[in-house]
C-alpha cells in the first residue's frame, strides 16, 4: 500500500503535479504558441511596506523545489523578517517553472505564519521557557513544519517525536491527562511515582496536576511524593474551570514555597496566546503553546513576474548573471520592474529598483539560492534563528 493517507508525494511536488490546473493549461497554450518568454519573477506579500513585519522560513524547500530547474533564484535568508517588497526572485524561461508557483507559495505561506506567530509566544516570555505542543492540530504530514518554525522563531522545544527524528532534537513533554486517568482519581502518587521510576533520568519530572482535584491540592501532593526529584508542575486547567489563571498559579506558588519547594517551577498550557503569556511570565517559568502557532494565518504570498523579454537559449543572458533587463511588466495593483529590498540601521524595511540606488545605509537582503539549477546556499537552522530573533530586535517586532 502507497501513501496510505492520500497525502500529495515528495515526487508530484518536484514534477510539478502538486499543481493549479489552469497552470498546466498554461503550459499547454505556451506550448502550442511556441512562446518561453524568459522572466523575472518576484514573490511578495505587500508592494509597499505596512508597518507590520512577519517572518520568512520555508526557503530550503525552495531550494529543493528548484535544484535541476534551469533558473536563478534570490530569496531573503531564512529567518529574515520582512515588510513589503519581493522576499524572493525568480528568474528563467517561465516554463523551466510555471507549475511550480502553487507548491512554492504553499512551501512559504503556512511555514512562515507558524513562525510570525511563534515569536510573537517566544518575544511575550523572552526569559521564559516556551515549547510548541501544536502538532496535535495540525495534519501529520506537516508537524515537522511547524516544529521547524518554532525553532526558527526561538521556542525552546517541541513535543512531537517524528518531527525530532527529522530535526535532530529530543522532544519535550512529560505526561497527559491519559497517564493519570490509567491510575484513576485518589492514586496520582501511584500515577507520579511510576512515571519517576520508568521514564530515563534526563526527563525532567513535571508533575500534571489539573486533573481530578485542585491545582493547589494535586501540587503539594505531587512535591510530597516526588520530593527533590520534582522538577515541575504542569498546570493546564479546562478553560471553563480557569477563573483567575494568574491568580491560581500564584496560589500554587505560595503553597509550594511555604512548604519549602521553592525549586518546583511551574508550567503552565492550554490555550495560551502572547497576551495571557505576558501575563504570566513573572508567575510561571514555562509555557506550551500549540494553537496559537498552528492557528496562525498564512502569509498571503503571490508571485508575479515583473519583467519579460523574449526567450532565449542562451542562459548566460539572465539578469541576474549579465545585468541584461526585460521589459518592466505588472498587474494592476502591483509594482513592475525588478526589485531589492533593505534592511537600514534604524531598522526599517525599503523596497526599491534592483537597478537604482538603495538607501545610503541599507543593507540588500535577497540572496543567491538557486544559480542555472544548483543549490549555491548552505542552512543552518540555528543560525537562521539567531538571526530572526536579532532581526525582531532590529525592527522592534511586537512593540506597539
Ligand atoms: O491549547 P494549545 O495551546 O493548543 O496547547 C496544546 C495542548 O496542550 C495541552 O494539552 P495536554 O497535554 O494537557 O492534553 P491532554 O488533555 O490530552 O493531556 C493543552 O490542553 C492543549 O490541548
């Protein structure tokens, strides 16, 4: 049995399959009209910039979807933030591409609206541990992603296993609500004990302690039990019973520390977004963040080409490689001509023609990614994510 779950294959993506039909139909019409112009095409979400940065991830796809395609492609780094202007370029004979466009927009739109939103949780709590626990609501096939986006945007972990394998980290998390129901109301030691005693040592001890009776009751029960090995409670009271969520995790705190157990930190999930976590960062030491990743909008990326001229065979003669110009093209609403974007000191976001001077201290921001086909840039997740979180500070995202 292939691909049990109907899902659209690696291999239908790099084809070009995984595709809008009028695409295709396009192809077919070029075909049939003995017409490749060659183009310059741009990915943008706004013309101009607004006011509002998101964060740009899913280039490595990209890099991937483009290996062995006779193109040349600048994409802003991985991490970047941006507001306005093309965050990618594309140029070739549109037909080495025109499928592409709907897997290449999907590869960046979800991806970096998982990132935009997991450092608007990650910046909420800068000090704080923050993991994402959102695979849960999102299709198998893309918990990766998500996970990916959250590294991306600094989180300190995530919960899903696979996603791990792929990425190279040992998931985080310690038990659920169906650990303790397995040992029923009354016996949580049992349920607690067990854990400490099965689980290997480099498994911090967080006891779950919402479940049957009082967040209070169950976390002095839990520091009892476990004495020093507890290293946690995890406190994810149900909405409908949540009150003053602020108010009971500084009772619980008060309770423990009466008791001595002031090493026992407190986590706190469920339904946590950047306003509730702003305001309990002084009160929790950690948080799991799920739908409020997952939740997040896409990014509404589009591609255009912007500037065309006549085919050629000679792919010496692209744009990028020669200085060679088409002719500035547009849609109605949207900007012609080649362009770069620049990041200046002050932290703003320019765009401007590719051919023209940028602002005196502005820095490029669209890089080589794809050159006649090959992969010509290196990932470094970590990397990327140092610069995200230094480009949030540089353009002061999430301050009002
Ligand atoms: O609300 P989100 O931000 O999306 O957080 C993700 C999940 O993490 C917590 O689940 P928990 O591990 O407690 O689930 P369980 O009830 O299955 O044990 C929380 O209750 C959410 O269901």
């Amino acid at each position: 049995m292939t691909n049990p779950f109907g899902t659209v294959s690696s291999e239908a993506i790099l084809e070009g399959t995984a595709t809008d039909a009028y695409f295709e139909r396009t192809h077919t019409t070029l075909e049939h009209a003995g017409k490749d112009p060659h183009v310059v095409a741009e990915v943008t979400a706004d013309q101009f910039p607004t006011g509002s940065f998101d964060v740009f991830t899913g280039v490595e796809d990209i890099a991937t979807l483009f290996e062995g395609r006779d193109v040349d492609v600048d994409a802003l780094p991985d991490g970047q933030l941006f507001d306005g202007g093309p965050v990618m370029r594309i140029e070739g004979s549109y037909l080495e591409f025109a499928e592409l466009e709907t897997s290449l927009l999907g590869f960046l739109s979800q991806p970096s609206g998982f990132a935009t939103a997991a450092l608007e949780a990650r910046l909420a709590a800068p000090d704080s541990t923050v993991l994402s626990f959102g695979a849960r609501h999102v299709h198998p096939a893309i918990t990766a992603t998500v996970e990916r986006a959250a590294l991306l945007a600094g989180l300190d972990g995530f919960s899903h296993v696979a996603a791990g394998e792929i990425l190279g980290r040992e998931p985080g998390g310690t038990m659920p609500h169906a650990l303790m129901f397995c040992f029923g109301e009354g016996n949580q030691p049992e349920a607690w004990r067990a854990f400490d005693e099965a689980v290997p040592e480099d498994v911090p001890r967080i006891a779950l302690v919402d479940t049957f009776w009082d967040e209070k009751s169950e976390s002095l029960l839990a520091a009892e039990t476990l004495g020093d090995d507890l290293d946690g409670v995890r406190i994810d009271t149900t909405s409908s019973r949540r009150g003053d969520f602020r108010h009971i995790i500084r009772e619980v705190r008060w309770e423990l520390d009466a008791r001595g157990h002031e090493d026992v930190d407190i986590f706190c999930s469920g339904g946590l977004g950047p306003d509730t976590i702003r305001n309990l960062r002084d009160v929790a030491e950690g948080f799991g963040v799920g739908s409020h990743i997952t939740e997040a909008d896409s990014i509404d990326f589009s591609l255009d080409i912007v500037e065309i001229s006549e085919g050629s065979d000679d792919s010496s003669s692209s744009r990028t490689q020669s200085g060679d110009e088409g002719e500035p093209i547009s849609k109605r609403g949207k900007l012609s001509g080649a362009k770069e974007v620049y990041r200046t000191a002050d932290g703003g976001h320019h765009v401007a023609l590719a051919d023209r001077d940028g602002p005196d201290d502005g820095e490029a921001l669209l890089e080589p990614l794809v050159r006649d086909g090959e992969i010509v840039r290196e990932f470094d997740l970590e990397a990327a994510s140092e610069r995200c979180l230094a480009d949030a500070e540089a353009v002061g995202f999430g301050e009002d």
